[in-house]
C-alpha cells in the first residue's frame, strides 16, 4: 500500500509597516484592503504577523512611541505591504495613489452632516520618519532628511487634529470600492493608463484642496486659494485633451448638468451663472460650480476679492463654497468613474418587471442601489440645503 505524500504546510502571508498615518484611527478590520497592500489600525491583529525584518522590529518600536499634545498615547494607522508582493505596490506612485483613494472617500462622508468625522485631508497625512531596511529610522520627505537610531523615538498627532481618536472613520464604501477598482486598473494591472492617470492627478488636486486652510492666521485669501484649487481638480477630471480642445467652464457644466440625482431640487434648472457664455438655467450642482469658477478667477488673477465671494450665491445665508465642493465633486467622480466601470454595478434591464427584483441580479440591484443611496442620500441632502 503506498504512502500518501504529507500534505504541504500552508504558508501564512506576513506583512511590512510602510508608513504611519498619524492623524487618522482607523476601524478593525480595515475598510481600506488592497490585497497586496493595506491601510490597517495600530492595533489591527494582522500586525501580529509582521515578517521578522530589522525595519518592523524598528517600526512596532515606533507605533508605541505617538503621543497627543497632551500626552495621552494613542497607536496611529500603519500602511503596510505584504512580504513579497511585487515590486508595483512598493512604488511610491502606487503607495500614495492608493492613499489618495482611501483618503477622498473617506473625508467627503464628513460633509453629509456627520460629527466627529474626518472632513480635512490632513488627517491622512504620511508622517515623514519611517522605519529603514537597517533598522534605524529614515526622514523620508521633510525639510530635514536623514537616518537616525530608534533609541529615544517620539511622535505626535498633528497639532490641528489634537486627539485623532476623537474621530470616527467610515468611507463612502461604495464609492471606495469604485476607486480602488480604478487603482488597480491604473498602478497594479497598469491597463489603460493614458485615460485612468487624469482620475488620480484630479484627486490628489482635490486632497489639496480639502487641507485645513489655516497655518494658525487664517485669512480670505488662504480660504479662495482652496477655491483655486478645486476648479483645477473639476478640470483636470474632465479634461478631454487637447485634441479635442481642452476644458473650460461649459466642458464642466455639460457633465455636471447630466448627474443623476434623486433629490428633485438639485435636478431643477432654477439658477442662473454669471458667464455669457452660459445662457441656460442650470441646476444647483451646475451653480455651485459657476461660483467657485467665477471665485477662482478673482483669487488667482488679483481681481477685487471679497469675503463674501467664499459664499454659495455671495450669501452668508447660504453654504459656504467650501462645504459643498466636495459633495459635488463626490457626485462628480462618482458618476465619472462609471464611464470606465459600468459593470462594477448592477444595472436593471429597461424592459423588466417588478419580478425581475426578485432574481438573483435584481436582489444584487437592490443591494447596491441601498448601499449607494444611503450614503448619497445623506450627501444629497446636504447639497439641497
């Protein structure tokens, strides 16, 4: 009678601490996994399999060593990789476009009304020391780089945060699935860049954007300069190349005037935008867009500016422009990256009944349509305001 072979001993994956996030908390298990590479808490079981390398040795030394201004102790986010994937999720364009993904839909949830929740990019800032292949401790990107023992290592949150684990972090899962597919399009399978790259230059534009705008002395000007930059991320989006003629303020307004909202006032054409070259109403979606256009002109051009200009509609009763540029944008990406993946969601055939909710694709129909809807409508109703 023969011997059967012993049966091989699955190998577990371990993983390796990239960077840490200090400003963010991040829910266990993460909603942020790319496989290969993950965004995870600072107390995340998946950290108990960190391969044996001098760097992790280094790097679980550094996780306990953030501290808040006032002392209190806190484990920040790890961005880890996992031990022997390949080369492309160490590249530091991959790293930080995956950041970037998890980052924008994570902070657009905090303009739906929710307290406590993340709305300013700074929160997923890469702190600048990390751990080095030797052991030590690396500056990666400060004004001061180098290499330094771990001996006598301490960190801090950002003093605009404080106490990251005041807030609550939870993406807009729908939207996050979406990008994350673009991502590995893009950097992983590297299929179809030439068209993908544009997606993830808008958003690293729009996480700019969203930074805290304030170095302490908080001015009209550092307020407009973010209007700035959200024209530039609406246009870098949509840009349709040179070939076809560039983008300008129409370029925007055609695709925002084609969003899908469910909300009957943001689909009404009740406004109006002051360029002549719009001569239609539009809807508050298209209008929002024509303020931080015409904002944007006099920010950047040294045109007359004044306070009221950070207003939807000059209005302090109104939403202040940069409340609302992101839902927008949300709305905006959302429904762009549909163009790309349209079979990332279920779709009901034009002809079908009501029984056909009840097969299998209506029932994945349904879940993804309460799914989406009950993060948009949050969002939608913030925007109606």
């Amino acid at each position: 009678m023969g011997v059967l072979p012993a049966a091989a001993t699955p190998v577990l994956a371990t993983w390796d601490i990239f960077l840490f996030l200090p400003n963010i908390i991040i829910p266990v298990p993460t909603p942020f996994d790319g496989i290969e590479i993950r965004i995870c808490a600072g107390n995340d079981p998946i950290l108990g399999s960190l391969s044996p390398a001098p760097a992790n040795t280094t790097a679980q030394q550094m996780l306990g060593a953030f501290r808040s201004q006032f002392g209190a102790t806190y484990l920040p986010a790890c961005l880890i990789v996992r031990t022997g994937a390949p080369a492309t999720f160490r590249r530091q364009q991959t790293i930080r476009a995956f950041r970037n993904v998890c980052a924008v839909a994570t902070i657009v949830t905090g303009y739906t009304g929710t307290q406590w929740h993340p709305r300013y990019s700074d929160h997923f800032d890469v702190y600048p020391l990390a751990p080095a292949t030797g052991g030590g401790i690396v500056t990666n990107d400060a004004i001061v780089q180098g290499i330094h023992a771990a001996a006598g290592f301490m960190a801090q949150a950002s003093p605009l945060i404080q106490k990251p684990t005041n807030f609550q972090c939870a993406p807009a899962q729908n939207f996050l699935t979406n990008l994350i597919l673009a991502w590995k399009h893009c950097f992983v399978f590297r299929r179809n860049r030439p068209a993908l790259l544009p997606i993830f230059r808008s958003i690293d534009i729009a996480l700019h954007a969203l930074r805290f705008p304030t170095d302490g002395l908080l001015g009209t000007q550092d307020a407009g300069l973010r209007i700035v930059l959200w024209v530039s991320a609406f246009e870098t989006l949509l840009n349709p190349g040179a070939a076809i003629g560039g983008v300008d303020l129409r370029t925007v307004l055609q695709f925002l005037a084609g969003l899908p909202w469910k909300e009957k006032t943001l689909r009404r054409r009740a406004y109006k935008v002051a360029d002549k070259r719009v001569k239609r109403l539009v809807t508050k979606a298209e209008a929002i867009y024509g303020d931080l256009y015409k904002a944007r002109n006099d920010f950047i051009h040294g045109n007359k500016i004044q306070q009221k200009r950070l207003w939807f509609r000059e209005s302090r009763q109104e939403q202040l422009l940069s409340q609302v540029a992101p839902l927008v944008y949300w709305a905006c990406l959302e429904e762009y990256l549909k163009l790309f993946f349209p079979g990332a969601q279920a779709a009901k055939p034009p002809a079908a009944d009501i029984s056909w909710l009840r097969t299998p694709a209506g029932r994945k129909y349904m879940v993804q349509r309460a799914a989406e809807w009950a993060q948009r409508g949050n969002a939608e109703a913030a925007l109606a305001v």
